[in-house]
C-alpha cells in the first residue's frame, strides 16, 4: 500500500532504537490510529463494550511490549495485529455473542441501507468480517492483511474471496427481499 | 476456471475511499463482476464504517494510565521472582533439614554418638539445633507470609 501514514512523533521514533516512549509520543500515535481501530473492532464484534475493551487492551499491550523500531505501516499492522488476536482470544474462551447494533440515531445513511448492512454483518462470521474489513475500508492488500491477522497471503486471498461472495450474496438477496 | 481476482479490485476500493471514481474505471465496473462485487461488499462495508463514526476511542491519558500501571505491576514480578525462587529453595531446605534431622535422632545410640564426641555437652548440641530449626523456620514463615502479601497486590513500602 503506497498510501502514506502520517503519525506525528512515530516516524522519529522509528529512526532511533525503540526505547520508552514518551507519552506526547504515544498521544500522537493514539491520536493517528485509534479511530480506524476502534471502527474495525466494532465492525467485527458489533458490541461497543467489547470494542473499547480490546482498543485499551490493544494499545496497553503495544506499550508494554515496546516493539523494536517500526515505521507507521507497520505500527498501524501490529496494532491490528494485536486487535485481531485479543479478539480471537476472546472467542477461544466462548465470548462469542452475535454482532449486534452499535450504530447511532440520526445518520446520514437511508434505513434501507442500513438495514442492508445490519443483516449482512449479522450474517458474517467474525473470520470474514475480519478480512473485509481490512480489505475493504483499510484498503490493505493481501500481505498486509496477512501481517495484520498471522494468515497466510495465499490463504488470504481464498478466504477473501469467499467471503466476499458470501456478503455479495447476503447483500444481493437482502435487495431482492425488500 | 472462474476467476477468483481482478487486478482493478484495489483501484476500485480506493476510489470508493476517496470517493473518486474515473469514467474508465466505472466502465471497467460495469464489464468485470468481480470488480462489481467488490464495489458492493466494499460500499456495504464503508456504510457500517460510516455508521460508526459517532463512536470516539477513550481518551489516550487512560490508556497511557492503565499501560503504566500494567509495566509496573509486570516490573514487581521480575523483581519478585528472587524471592520467590528462594521461598521455595527454603521451604525446600527446611523440609530436608527436618527429615534428616528425624533420621539421625531417630536411631538408636545417636545421641550417644554425639556426647561421645566430647566436643559440647549434650545439652548445647540440642539448643544449637533446635536454634537453626526455629531460624529456619521464621524465616521460610517471613518468606512465604511476604510472598503472600505481594501476591495480594500490596506494594512492598
């Protein structure tokens, strides 16, 4: 992905040795990727509450581990990376509930359409939730979804393109319906 | 063999993010059904994304506290892990001590054996051991009743 990332204080970061960082730097790196994160989360889990558990999980963890120099494409894949795995640890113990309403009155999207999207996430395993996602509204290409959920590029690609034909499908026969 | 990709599939997810889409890229659309596709899923998925947008991430200075907090407590445990090493290597010692102990008194003529040495009266030899049982003993008590106490999250000043 040529896409830049600007994350003010990251980029110096990665040129020198990955030691504590400080908290203006954290703040600026918070500031930058928290949003996109938060939104993935809560378009894989559907449930709000989990969402900001795992966003503090993720990011506490970050710190903790202090990987060694990143550059902000792969900082923005770690924190992902870690998302993606805190949330299959929460699966693994059962904490399996089905996606469910997050969204807010008042937006801008007709209700059609958002009762489109609702069933068809509903519809959605997590797995393929996951993978769309990153696909589709992070834009990443197949390694960096690979890097960002510890799959396979090859196995991404496949998985993918199920998944997306299962949500053309859902999408296709929801329109039909209405 | 049905095709499972479409080289145009990033140009079409990047020009619905950014909401540009070119008159050749809408006709690419329009004759590749995987492109169509992925315009579907990926409108269907930027809608969620955009139902989302109220939604705003706890503040970063919480994050940061509770990150704080977990080195913290991770640090402790490095630096407890000595102790807990030598907790055990005393409870281990103390347990030896003991059975040694009840073996060699146990056994007829022991003491006799001892006296008969003629180095110290009975009596010192018995006060010495019992000494290093009872110091043995309060300290392993010490250990683990610290060991405890951090275990239960209490800070060590």
């Amino acid at each position: 992905m040529d896409e830049s990332f600007p994350i003010a204080g990251v980029v110096p970061l990665a040129e020198r040795q990955a030691t504590a960082m400080e908290e203006q730097e954290f703040r600026a790196l918070y500031d930058a990727t928290a949003r996109p994160i938060l939104a993935y989360l809560l378009g894989v889990t559907g449930r709000k509450d989990v969402a900001e558990d795992v966003l503090q999980e993720t990011y506490c963890r970050f710190l903790v581990r202090q990987p060694r120099s990143m550059d902000a494409n792969e900082t923005r894949r770690y924190l992902f990376r870690i998302a993606t795995n805190l949330l299959r640890d929460r699966w693994r113990k059962g904490d399996d509930v089905p996606w469910q309403e997050v969204a807010e009155e008042g937006l801008s999207v007709d209700v059609d359409t958002q009762m489109d999207v609702r069933a068809a996430m509903r519809a959605l395993k997590p797995r393929e939730r996951e993978l769309l996602w990153l696909a589709y509204v992070e834009g990443m290409n197949h390694t960096e979804i690979a890097a960002a959920t510890g799959l396979r590029a090859l196995s991404v690609r496949m998985l993918l393109f199920r998944a997306r034909r299962k949500a053309a499908g859902l999408l296709l026969a929801e329109r039909s319906a209405i | 063999m049905n095709r499972i990709l479409c080289e145009r599939e990033s140009d079409v997810v990047e020009a619905l993010r950014r909401d540009s889409f070119s008159d050749e890229l809408r006709g690419h659309v329009r004759s590749c059904s995987i492109c169509a596709e992925t315009q579907a899923v990926a409108q269907m998925l930027q809608t969620a994304s955009r139902l989302q947008v109220e939604h705003e991430p706890s503040a970063a200075g919480l994050v940061w506290r509770r990150a704080q907090a977990r080195k913290k407590e991770i640090a402790l445990k490095h630096a407890t892990r000595p102790l807990i090493v030598m907790r055990a290597m005393s409870v281990v010692y103390v347990v030896f001590s003991a059975a040694w102990l009840l073996h060699y008194f146990w056994r007829p003529g022991s003491i006799g054996r001892i006296s008969g040495w003629n180095v110290l009266p009975i009596e010192t030899v018995f006060a010495d051991v019992a000494i290093a049982v009872l110091a043995m003993a309060i300290g392993a008590w010490y250990l683990l009743r610290d060991g405890g106490r951090l275990g239960e999250g209490i800070p060590l000043t």
